[in-house]
C-alpha cells in the first residue's frame, strides 16, 4: 500500500491582478523527498512557496499537507477562505525560510528560536531553550547563542533564521532563494546545513539557483517555465538530458 503525499498541489493558479503568474501547478512530495525549483526570474517559483505557506492567496486548485486540504473550504459550492485562527494551525505545518533572514535585532540567537516556541507551541521557557539549543548546535552556532543578528554574518545570521524555522518542528521546509543576499563565500556554510538536513531525512522543497547544490541535493528537480512546471525528474536526468529547448537553454546559461 502507497502512503499519501506529505505535499500534493492540484491545478494551482494565482494572478496578480491580471497577471497570471501560476498558470495550473501540480506537483506531489512524499516525506523525505527534497524537490529543488529551478527557473527564471518571474516564472512563479516563489509564489508558489508561498501559496504552500499561504502568505499568497490562491484563486484555484488545491494544496494538502500530509492529507489535510489547507487555506480553503467549499461552503455552499463557493471556495472560501479559511478563517486567520486555522490559517495559522496550517502555516505552522511548514516551516519557510526567506531571501532575507527577518530575524528581530534586539533579540538574541536563542531568544530569536525561542520565541516562536514559547509564544505559539506553549513551551516552557527551559524547555523552548533546550530545544532552541539543539538546533542552533545542528547548525552550527551554539557557541554564538548570545549574540545579536548585529553581531553575526549573514551566513550566521540565516543559519539561526534556518533554526528558528525547523526548531517549529513543522512537517515541510521550505527554503526560497536562502542564499541570494549572502556574500558568495558565505554561501556553501548555509547550503551545507540544508544538505546536512536532507541527510536526516527532513522534507524540503527549495527555490534556488545554485545549479550544482541542486543537483548535489535533490532527489527531484523541477523547472518552472511561465507559471508553469515545463519539466520534472531526476536531477541527472533533468540537467543531463534536458527534453526542452527552454531547459537546455537555461541550464547553458547557468552556473553549473
């Protein structure tokens, strides 16, 4: 017997106005699987992280975690938002990390991955410290848990964001574009802690453009193309043996 899906997205669309930016998206993830999107810029690799996260609404379709249908409910045979209490009880089953680390300056490290322990999981503050800890040592920063986003890297800085995020215990990451206001020799100490984590086994689905992290790390690439997933498989497959002029195209004018 198969297991359901961690993640299935069914016939996804979301327009900006007139712009239709998501254009009919399906896309399904077992636990374990880390799905990397590739794609150029504008062609709704973000937007649609953000639709999993729900920080976008999405005007048709539907996205289940681990079996239960989020953000939405048919009343009357109208789609109907869900209201802001179980909106929040469904973005807590992912766990999203962003371009920029939106960390709070006047906290510590660790109070930055308390917070959300002690505010919205109800823990207890030695525990929630406890917890905090482990993951800061995961990614490696236990030894700056006292210090300030002011007084940190950027690479350190979105190591603690990527600790605070997982810390939530959520059912799926979700990672967009983690290294792109980084300096460039800052960037493999992040994309290490992800590939560390897909080690262990975590459940991530991760925009990016850093071609070879992808290829290292995924178990699937997708390459979105207008608001659309053009192709999917296999990274050696999809990089190797593009069956798009548009993919191949795009993977010649990558940093491979």
């Amino acid at each position: 017997m198969m297991s359901e899906p961690l993640l299935f997205i069914e016939n996804l669309h979301k327009s900006f106005g007139k712009l239709e930016v998501l254009k009919g998206v399906d896309l399904t993830m077992n636990a374990s699987d880390v799905v990397s999107i590739i794609g150029s810029s504008g062609s709704g690799k973000t937007t649609m992280l953000r639709c999993v996260n729900l920080l976008e609404e999405f005007h048709e379709g539907r996205i289940l975690i681990d079996g239960e249908e989020i953000g939405y409910t048919l009343k009357n045979g109208k789609r109907q938002r869900l209201p802001k209490a179980q909106i929040a009880r469904h973005r807590a089953l992912t766990g999203m990390v962003f371009q920029t680390f939106n960390l709070f300056p006047h906290l510590t490290a660790l109070k930055n991955v308390t917070l959300g322990l002690i505010k919205v999981r109800k823990m207890k503050k030695d525990e929630a410290a406890e917890v905090a800890r482990h993951w800061l040592s995961r990614v490696g920063l236990l030894d700056r848990q006292d210090h300030y986003p002011g007084q940190l890297s950027g690479g350190q800085q979105q190591r603690v964001a990527i600790a605070r995020a997982i810390a939530m215990n959520p059912k799926l990451m979700l990672f967009d574009e983690v290294t792109s206001a980084l300096d460039p020799e800052l960037v493999n100490e992040v994309l290490n802690v992800i590939k560390d984590l897909a080690s262990d086994g975590m459940t991530m689905l991760i925009v990016t453009h850093e071609m070879r992290f992808a290829f290292d790390v995924s178990t699937k690439v997708i390459f979105m193309n207008e608001g659309r997933i053009g192709e999917q498989g296999p990274p050696a497959e999809l990089f190797n043996n593009p069956k798009s002029k548009r993919l191949a195209e795009f993977i010649q004018n990558s940093t491979f």
